[in-house]
C-alpha cells in the first residue's frame, strides 16, 4: 500500500494549488441570432488547408473569428486547435500531416459566447515519406502543463495527467487510454473515475472523462461482507476516501471490452497499528468505448488472500512480515492463443500472482473461498509467477503487464517507488505459468531475483530536465507489426522553483523495437509520428547523445557525447576507439566491441522547436541498457 498512501498525501498538497473552477468552460451557444456558415475548402496541400465562412444576421457584435480543427474530435472547439480569421473570414491552417483527414469548423465570440459552425472534413493530400520528413511538424504540446491542470482547461489536456495508463486498440480505429485517478491538483476528483481518452495517431489524444462516475454499489457491502465472516464490526468509510488504481482494458472480440479496475478500501483491518484494509479488482464491460458512459459496471472479482488465517494484527510498520500475501491491486488481462482467460496482479506483498478466469463472465474460474486460511486454502487466489524476493512480503515490485509475442509471454513490471525511482524491467516465458527468467538467466518464478534489462529508467538528455517516475506501462500492437509502450513520465523535484512538480505527469507512448533474439526495446523518445523514412549510413556520422541506462536507485542517468566517424570509428564517448558498422535493412548499429543499437526516427524532444532525429536502444554484452539519439 505505499505506492496508494504517497500519492494521496503528495497530491492532497497540491490540492490548494490548483481548485477547480468551471468558470473557464466553453459554453455552447444553441440560441445566438448569429448564423455561421459551414466552411468551404479553398484549397488544400499535402501539409495545408484554406477555408473560408462567413456570418450573417447581428455580424456588428461579433469580437472574434476563426476556424477550430482536430484530426481526433470530430466536433471541435476552441479547446482543439485555433486559427485566426482574416477579415474575409478566411485563413489557412499549415504544419499539418499528410494524407489525413481533419475536423474543421467556423467559430464566432459575440454576446459572451461562442456560435460554431456545422463541421467540415478535409484531407490533406498524399505526400512521399521524404517529403513527409522535410515538411514533419512535431506535437507542439506543453509538457509543463501545470497553466492547464485543473479541471476547466480537459479539453486542453491531450496527454496532461496521466497516470498508470491503459491502453486498447478498437475496432473504430481509435485507441482508447484509460488511467489511475491521479492528477496535479486532485483535478481529477471533479469528473469521476477511470478517465479516459482516445487518440487515432498516438500524439494528438481526445479528452473523455470519467468511466466510473461513482463508487460501485457493491464495493462497501462487499467489503463489511468480508469483515463479518472474519469476526469484525460494520464500517462506513467515506466514499471520498477510496482508492481508484490502474485500470486494464482489453478487446474481448468485437463487440466487447472489458476492463478491469482496482478499488482500494481506506483505513485498518481493526483499526490503528494493524495492518491496511483490503483491495479489490473489480469488471466493467462496454460493447463500445466510443460511448464513455457505456461502461457497465459487472461487480466482484478478486480480493486480497492471506496465509495467516485471522491473525490480522501485523502492525502496520512491519512491511516483510504483512498480513496479506496477494495485494489484489494492478490487474492485467490476457487471453492464450488457446482461447484460456487469465488474470495477472498483485503490488508490493509476496509479489504477482496469475489466475485463470472464465472467458464468458470475465470472474475467476476457480471456485473462491474465504481470503484468508492456509496457503492450500487460498490457492484459487492465485499463483505466484514472479517475485524479488521469496518469502519477503514487501518487495518493491508492482504494475505487471503481461503480453503475448512471438512465442513468449513478456511480463513487464514497475520496480520502486513511483516518485522518482520507479523503472521498468521485463522477463519471459514460453508457458503463461512460467517460469518466467530475465535476459540474465534469473527465474523469478520459482527462486526470486532482481531481473534484467532495464527496459525504461529515470533519465536526461541535454536542453532538458529529463524525466522520472517511468513506470507502470501497457504494451500493445496496432496489428501490423509496431508495437508500443506507454506508461506515465514525472518532472523531477523543484523543477522551475515548482516544490510540486514531481506530481507533473504526463502520459509518454514510445516505440517498442525486438531484438533478434525477442527482447523489447523501448525507445528513449517518446513517439511523434515521425514519418518512416529509410535511415542512410552518413546521417549517423556526427555526435549523439549517449546514455548508459544502467540501474542506479533514484538517480536520472544522463547523457554524454559519443562522436562516430566516416571512417567507421568511435572518435569520442564511451566505446572511443571502436569501430562500428550499418545493418541498414534491420536498421542495426553494430561496434566491434559486440554491442548492436536498433535505430529509429523519433521525435527529438528537447530541441527547440521541436524537430525529428534518429535514436537507438540496445542491451549489451553485460545486460546493460543503452540509449541515445543524434545530435542535430
């Protein structure tokens, strides 16, 4: 429960910072007498539009026009992307993508209110990939978005506030993102639960709202239930004090999503110096996500399970020892390429647990007993896959995310505290029971260790604060081969004199490459977009910025100068005096020293304005991680 009672106290602090007020909202004129066309296209190129409207009846007191545009919502407003009007009522809106198709309409400000127009489509022309890449324009967002934090300024959100992500494909062709209730300034307490969004491209992300809008019906009966069998007294806690954690969503098949949320209960199991209240995981359904408010709530799944029988009365600091083995918190779904259900989760405790479900009602398939007794008594709760450390019940490891590819289930897991320390790593297996064992050979399955790679970890390029706090990732494929990683990133502490910016957090997707032997390799740049042209052997000559993303507890790892030569040597960094070679049909940077840097074009963040480069990830030799991008 560390991970739930930091996040509380650090964001109760930033509450006073950032009250929300609705004063800021948009309000949707029906009544104006003021009638704005529908815009017409005038022209339109592979990286602009121009448009054109016009307004009649009480023109004198309009103050401002301009046109509203999105390549997501399809009703757009002054919260999306704006552009001014001329004095014709025309504009051209540049900088844009080719091949896509947006969502445009007319706006007006007139009487103290906004009048919009009914919306136009235009899709810019198809360009080549290399002039894709000489006209690329990369997302312009705030990643210090603390101006648009509270709650009247969702619109502008995009990626703001994200935290604990999830995200799912969908037979619309969006992908829909889903979250933790977490937020700088508690902003989320104003919208319900579960928040999510949707995107078509990865980078431009359409705010939704709440899923959950209260707490279930079930939670409170459910857990006085639990604390009546075990002997307890009744209790009332305040709706306002549980937890809303990690939700995961899945596809089923067309038609059906599920998602899988944890709801954790405050207080003690018999008040102050035992141990915490009980979690559980509990089931939504929806036949489509594109109906936010379409989510149905299917109650019960899982709680947590202790070995210990009734002797509850852990106190509350002895973390190794704790009362429960399963933290029923951190759900992830997967469905066998043989059509079996199962259920990972577990935080912190004895360390994550699988559980087989039943594929019609998404419940465990297993009968459950009482969550306490023996540990044959528990068993249906679940089946340890991976811990830290055997037999310790406060081990540092949490978010597991499991996934199928290429013949192997990747269980990926947050390890450390989430401020600042959290990072990822990942472990394999060819059986969806085990055992899974790290790059390095350690079976976390039936022994327990610490596993490498290290797949994301607090970091810094130049120009930059860096990030930290990368943690708790989804992984998923857009079915055609590119797959991705998305997890939330935090500020630093006191960047900019801001006391509260490690609770700054904003959702990263990054691209995922495999090495040839199957192992994931998450890029050191978030995704942008960034049209794929061919990389040529003399763009990589020059200097990069080079990272040794080896493990080091709370620390950013940054970044130095690696300089390769046309000649083929490293004249500068690390590996100076080795010489490297171009795979180019796998995109590979081979040295002499056995080290081989899956390349890809990215987004370079940290350059002003922001452009494209081209970046790598490898592991090498002694299981290290390395990141880099080149200078431009």
């Amino acid at each position: 429960m560390k991970k739930i009672s930091f996040i509380w106290t650090f964001i109760g602090f930033l509450f006073v910072l950032t009250a929300c007020s609705d004063k800021n909202d948009i309000e949707y004129d029906s009544g104006s007498d003021i009638i704005v066309s529908k815009p017409e296209v005038l022209s339109v190129s592979g990286t602009s539009f121009t448009v054109a409207s016009s307004v009649s009846g009480n023109s004198d007191a309009v103050v401002k026009r301009g046109f509203c545009y999105s390549a997501n919502n399809q009703t757009p407003n002054i919260n999306d992307n704006v552009v001014d009007a001329d004095d014709s009522f025309s504009a051209t809106v540049s900088g844009l993508m080719g091949n896509t198709t947006y969502y445009v309409c007319a706006y007006i400000y007139a009487d103290s209110r906004y009048t919009y127009s009914d919306v136009l489509t235009v899709t810019t022309e198809k360009q080549s990939l290399d002039a894709q890449l000489d006209n690329y324009i990369a997302p312009s967002y705030e990643d210090n978005y603390v101006s648009i934090a509270d709650w009247s300024k969702r619109g502008q959100w995009n990626l703001s506030n994200v935290h604990d992500p999830t995200v799912v494909l969908a037979e619309d062709g969006y992908y829909y993102m889903y979250q933790t209730d977490a937020s700088y300034g508690n902003a989320h307490t104003a919208g319900g639960h579960f928040h999510g969004r949707r995107s078509k491209n990865l980078v431009d992300w359409e705010y939704f709202g709440g899923t959950m809008q209260n707490l279930p019906d079930w939670v409170i009966p459910k857990l006085n239930e639990i604390r009546a069998e075990m002997g307890l007294s009744e209790v009332t806690p305040a709706v306002s004090d549980f937890g809303y954690w990690a939700p995961c969503v899945r596809k089923v098949r067309d038609g059906l999503y599920r998602m899988y949320y944890s709801i954790v209960c405050p207080g003690y199991i018999n008040g102050n110096g035992t141990w915490s209240e009980r979690a559980f995981i509990g089931l939504m359904e929806n036949d489509n996500p594109a109906n936010n408010d379409g989510w149905i709530d299917k109650g019960y799944v899982i709680t947590n399970a202790s070995d210990k029988g009734l002797n509850y009365n852990v106190a509350a600091d002895n973390w190794a020892n704790c009362y429960y083995k399963w933290n029923a918190i951190d759900p992830s779904y997967i469905i066998t390429g043989d059509g079996k259900h199962y259920l990972v989760y577990g935080s912190w405790h004895s360390g994550i647990a699988l559980v087989e479900l039943d594929g019609e009602t998404g419940k465990v398939k297993a009968e459950l007993p009482k969550p306490w007794g023996t540990n044959d008594d528990i068993a249906a709760y679940g089946k340890l896959i991976a811990t830290r450390q055997m037999g310790n019940r406060w081990q540092a490891s949490e978010g597991p995310e499991i996934v199928y590819h290429d013949g192997y289930y990747y269980l990926f897991m947050a390890y450390d505290a989430l401020d600042v320390p959290y990072n990822t790593r990942v472990a394999r297996a060819a059986d969806i029971e085990g055992p899974y064992l790290g790059i390095d050979g350690t079976d976390i399955t039936n022994v327990g260790g610490d596993i490498l790679p290290v797949v994301t970890h607090p970091y810094k390029f130049n120009k930059s604060d860096g990030w930290v706090g990368i943690s708790h990732c989804c992984v998923f494929d857009d079915g055609n081969g590119n797959w991705y990683f998305a997890s939330q990133g935090r500020f630093p502490a006191n960047v900019g004199g801001n006391a509260y910016s490690n609770a700054i957090m904003m959702g990263h997707v990054r691209s995922i490459r495999w090495t040839e032997d199957g192992w994931p390799l998450v890029m050191p740049e978030r995704y942008g977009a960034v049209p794929k042209v061919a990389i040529n052997e003399s763009e990589l000559v020059g200097n990069w910025e080079h990272i040794d993303l080896s493990y080091s507890y709370a620390n950013q790892r940054t970044s130095v100068t690696m300089t390769l030569s046309a000649d083929h040597k490293v004249t500068a960094g690390t590996w100076e005096g080795a010489t490297w070679e171009f795979d180019s049909d796998n995109n590979i940077l081979e040295f002499d020293n056995g080290i081989e840097l899956y390349l890809q074009r990215e987004t370079d963040w940290e350059a002003s304005p922001r452009t494209h480069t081209i970046v790598y990830a490898g592991y090498g030799t002694n299981n290290k991680t390395y990141w880099g991008k080149k200078v431009r």
